[in-house]
C-alpha cells in the first residue's frame, strides 16, 4: 500500500542557511495492506518527520514516497483530495490540532464540509455518533465542548474518531497513547488492531518499545535518521543485533528484576565525524578498520524478515 524509497530530509540550519541538517537520511521500509508497522526509536531520531513527509505536512528533499502505486509528490486538485481521504494522521500533542475559540467538534463540520456535503443531517449526526462510541466517547458528554473543557485524552481520541468518519485506509499514529492515561491506553490500542482486522494500516510512531511489541508486526529502529534495523517485530525484539537497538531493549525495566546498566557500555565515547556511520560517536564496538568512520552501512540480511545496518555484523 504505501512504499518509501530511500527518503531523506536537510534542513538549511545556521547563519544564512550556511549549514545542513540531516533529519532523514536515506529511508527505505513498506507498510502493506492491513498491517501495522512501528517506527521506533529516541527523540530527535526523524520518526515524526518521516509521518509528516507521508501527510505531505512537510515536502521530502529526495526520494519517492508511493501511496497504492502514485507518487505523493505529484498530488494535486482532486487526486490530492482523495489522498487525504484514505491517509490522515493523529499526532502526539492533540491541542495544536483545534483552535480554540471553536468548539471540538468543529473538526467533524470540516469534514462534512469538504468530504460529505451533501449527507443528510440525521444521517451525519449518526455516523458522529458510531465514530464516537467507536473510540470510547459519550457523544452527550463531548459534542458542544470547547477544547480548554475537555482532557488531552478526550481530545486525541476526537481526531481519531474524525479519522474513522473517512473510513480512512492509511493512519499516521504519531504518539497518540502517549496523552491517554493508562486506563484507556490499551483500549485505543485494541482499537487500532480492530481497524487493523478491517484492512486499515497503521504507521505507529512511538518510543516505548512495549506499545510497539504489542501491536506491530512489523517494525524499524531509527536513529539519528537512519534506519538501523528493521523486520519482523518477534525478531528484532528476540534477537536483536545492532548495538543501539541492543541498548534500546537493555534500557527498559523490568519486574522480574533490580534494573541494571544495559549489556552495551555507552561510557567510551568516540568522537562524532560526519559521513561515518550515524552511530559511530556512542558505539562501543566500533571499528575504524571496518569503515565505521567513513560510511553509514547498508541494510543486510540478519536472517529472513531481519535486517541490520553494521559492519560488525558483516564481518561476523
């Protein structure tokens, strides 16, 4: 359903632009039809830029992004239109998506608006009421409210339940648990994998490497952005090869245990070099006579369905 090919994004940064940011670098990965694919890894690393570049929010500076065969890019008029109604997304701070002088659910009136001019109110009125119910929500407790008079968590399950009222085929969940409290946690959760059961794909942006074991199939570790791995999700999650991955999955406590510094000694630093491979600087078993310091390693085969960028592992 939706293929990147080799996406990268540089920001002109500094004095007069004089400098470039490399947000993304390079990224490749498929999500198809009905599956949900994690993007994880640490603030900073390019995971919202990459959803953003998919919503067209952003433009890519190289590559293809391909949605059901069309490049993205080249989206315009109607053909852009019918783009964005089978791919939304919900982000991670839901306030900046309402304005505040308008009620919540003015962002359904758009909908109608722009999508479904032409539905009658009765029967408008009950597909906001199934959308609603359909995230949790009581349509008699939320509809008519200001923004300021509802929860974070009230108000990202809104722009869910808005996504649900296209019935979308492609979602963008950019840390959209991250403002619900743990009681709803995982029935959004659950909710996503009854979407998912109906053919809806999901690109799931998180860091809390739990939420992405629970509900992917398929997952891709990013880090300064570059990927560093990727494959099945059981895969990367039982064996998991490349050192900043392996510090990832050391890093999460547990309750079996007394927590304890990961198996991956962060203490010896080398010195950041560009071009090198992004993980060089805090890589513990870098190798310059491997090219550590020179390129950022290509994508190889760690077993079916497991891929890892690192020279350690191809010398292995």
């Amino acid at each position: 359903m939706l293929k990147l090919e080799e996406i990268s994004k540089v920001y002109r940064v500094g004095a007069f632009g004089g400098k470039e940011l490399h947000a993304v670098s390079n990224v490749s990965f498929n999500v198809k039809d009905g599956e949900v694919v994690s993007l994880i890894g640490e603030s900073g690393s390019g995971k919202s830029t990459i959803g953003k570049m998919i919503l067209r929010l952003i433009s890519t500076t190289s590559g293809n992004i391909i949605f059901n065969d069309a490049n993205i890019s080249t989206l315009s008029g109607g053909n852009l239109k019918e783009y964005y109604r089978n791919v939304q997304g919900v982000f991670q701070d839901p306030f900046s998506s309402y304005n505040p002088i308008f009620k919540a659910d003015r962002v359904f009136r758009l909908i109608r608006e722009e999508f479904y001019p032409g539905t009658p109110d009765r029967e408008w009125d009950a597909k906001i009421e199934d959308a609603l119910c359909a995230v949790g929500l009581n349509p008699e407790h939320v509809l008519n409210k200001f923004p300021h008079q509802l929860s974070g968590g009230q108000l990202q399950r809104f722009l869910i339940a808005r996504a649900l009222l296209l019935n979308i085929k492609f979602l963008v969940a950019d840390e959209i648990i991250s403002m619900l409290d743990a009681s709803t946690r995982i029935d959004v959760l659950n909710l996503l994998a009854e979407l998912k059961s109906r053919g809806l794909s999901i690109l799931f942006i998180t860091h809390d490497l739990s939420l992405a074991h629970y509900i992917s199939e398929q997952a891709v570790i990013l880090y300064r952005g570059c990927v560093t791995e990727m494959g099945a999700t059981d895969h990367i999650f039982d064996n998991p090869v490349h050192p900043y991955t392996r510090m990832l999955m050391a890093s999460v406590p547990r309750l079996d245990k007394k927590w304890e510094h990961g198996v991956v000694d962060l203490k010896e630093k080398h010195a950041a070099v560009t071009g090198c491979c992004a993980f060089y600087d805090r890589c513990p078993i870098a190798d310059k006579s491997l090219g550590c310091d020179k390129f950022q390693p290509m994508l190889t085969e760690a077993e079916p369905d497991h891929f890892v960028a690192c020279y350690r592992h191809v010398e292995r």
